[in-house]
C-alpha cells in the first residue's frame, strides 16, 4: 500500500475540492436545443477566471450512469472502479479500495463532504475517507427548497465557505454536490451577493415551489428542456463565482457532471459523457496534465479526449507524483 508521503506531493500546501454538478452532461454544451444557454455561460466563465489569474483545461469522462444514480458515478471518479449498479456500489463500500479522498487524507490533507440533499445518515462516508460530512442538518440553511434541491448552490458554497475555508486552515480536500441542477429544474433560484447569503433566509423571496423530479412528465419537452438548460447554467455560474470571490492562489477545482439527465431532455440516444475540468491559478498545477493533452478553458470541444470515468483516481494520482503501486497504476 502506498504510504502517506508518497501520495499527491505535487499538490501539497493547496485546497482541492472534486464538484459535481447534477445532470451535467455533454448534451449541455452541444445539444442545439440546450447549448445556447449552456455554453456561454462556460465561454463567458472562461473569461472571468481568466481575469482573475485563473486557468481551465477541459475535457470528457463516460459515466457508468444516465439519467440518476448521481452515487454510482461520485463512487466511480472518487474509487477508480466501475460503479454501474447498486450490488457494485454495496460490493465497493464494504470494502478496502482507496478513493481518493482517502489518498488526500493519507497524505495529511482535512478531508470534508458537502451533500446538501442528504437528509439522514450517509453510513457509507467513513468507507471514502472523509473527516466531516456537511449534510443538510450540518449546514444551517434557514431557506426554502427548491424543488428537489434542499437549498441553492450558492448557499451550500457559502456555507463551505465559511465552515471550512474562511479563517486560516491546514490543506484540504473536499466533494461537493451540486442539486440545483437536478429534475424537474424549476424553480431555480437567482444569484444573491455572496456577503448578504447569511443562513439562506434571503431566498425566502423567491418562488420555491416544491415539485417532485418526476414533474418533468407533465410539462412540455421543450419547457423541461429549457428549464434543465437554466438550471445548469446557474449551477455552472455560481460555482464560477464562487472561484472568482473565493478561489485564492491555493486552489485546484475539479468541475464535473455526475451523468447527462434525463432522456425527455436529451433522446433516447445521448451519449454517456459528462464534462470535465481542472482550474487553477498555479500553472505548475496545469503543467503536470501536459500528457493528458485536454483544451484550454471550460468548454471542450467534439475532438477533446474521452476517457471512462473510473480512470480518472489513477491518472489524478499519477499526475501529482504519486509513486506507482497498487493503488497508482492507470488502466
């Protein structure tokens, strides 16, 4: 087994943090009915950060799901294994395979959890390695729900924030899931100033009704598509605020999909691919995925690199100088 010092030693002194954004798939950036509210906003995003010192390279992993089982793939980038049904996800949690959560917390780093939909206990946390799981109860939202999402995005990012980030603290590592963008995808919430966000009461203004994600059934295709378009651009959009206000010198963000959505929203034929990207303002950081030949900013294009999604931990691990052993050697 590969000890502590050996592990991730090109990434030592940062924050990283693994998010993933709900039903992002690769359909939101080039399906014609969805990209022309998805894309800019990636394009736009791309921009800003680059004003603010930041870098992005992209690309696409495959997800084992489509359409739910947001589990199966977190457990799939995070174990390195293929997770494409319950009996596997039960099979992995019961057993020893490092994640990489469990990689960062060997090497010294605080590693934390940020599930805001999760509402009751989450037993399978101690098997990903994770010191503090901030779960619904855990991060003090005082607002309405949204749907199936239990609070905004922003909030959760902002509780993070000021939970985890905000006074001086050792490295850390952090997965966080983002649900505004999850079925139905309405309502969506608005962005708010991040310094008057408090305990979520501001969202109390906004409409909030609470529709099960199985409403995208009674409304027409093209509204449930224009809503999934809006819902994940605000989700792509807050987490590109939340690096611009908070992100630091120290910070190596992790921006994926769990899954494409729905097929009411993409057909009976989309692809399994999700978008992925690495964002930094530490070139070096950038410097070590030279082999792995993504794009430079937030929006890959048709002939960015594909690869399954349970490569990711082992190439992730090896980029940063983890010694090859049992646990580091890609597929």
């Amino acid at each position: 087994m590969t000890s502590g010092d050996q592990l991730l030693p090109a990434l030592r002194g940062t924050d990283v943090i693994v998010a993933f954004v709900e039903s992002y798939g690769r359909d939101a950036i080039e399906n014609p009915a969805l990209a022309p509210t998805v894309r800019p906003v990636l394009d736009a995003g791309t921009q800003r950060l680059r004003a603010s010192g930041f870098r992005a390279e992209s690309a696409y992993l495959t997800s084992p799901t489509t359409g739910g089982g947001s589990w199966l793939a977190q457990s799939t980038l995070l174990s390195g294994e293929w997770i494409d049904s319950q009996s596997r996800y039960d099979a992995l949690v019961a057993g020893q395979r490092m994640t990489l959560p469990g990689a960062f917390r060997r090497a010294g780093w605080r590693t934390v959890a940020v599930m805001p939909n999760t509402t009751g206990p989450w037993l399978e946390a101690s098997y990903f390695g994770y010191d503090q799981v901030y779960d619904y109860a855990h991060l003090g939202y005082r607002g309405p729900a949204f749907s199936w999402a239990t609070m905004p995005d922003q909030y959760a990012l902002s509780a993070f924030q000021r939970l985890e980030r905000a006074a001086p603290h050792p490295p850390l590592m952090a997965e966080i899931a983002l649900v505004s963008s999850h079925a139905p995808w309405a309502p969506t919430p608005s962005p708010v100033d991040w310094a008057r966000i408090g305990d979520g009461s501001i969202f109390d203004r906004m409409s909030a009704r609470r529709y099960p994600p199985e409403a995208i059934l009674t409304r027409a295709p093209t509204r449930v598509r224009a809503d999934y378009a809006h819902a994940v651009a605000y989700s792509l959009d807050t987490l590109i605020s939340y690096v611009e206000k908070y992100g630091g010198d120290h910070l190596v963000l992790v921006l994926l999909g769990d899954h494409e959505p729905a097929p009411i929203v993409t057909g009976a034929d989309a692809s399994r691919d999700v978008p992925v990207s690495v964002v930094t303002r530490d070139r070096a950081v950038l410097d070590h995925l030279k082999d792995w030949h993504w794009q430079a900013g937030l929006s890959p294009d048709p002939q960015a690199p594909v690869w399954r999604m349970d490569d990711f931990r082992d190439r992730f691990l090896l980029a940063y100088g983890s010694s090859a052993g049992p646990f580091g050697h890609p597929r």
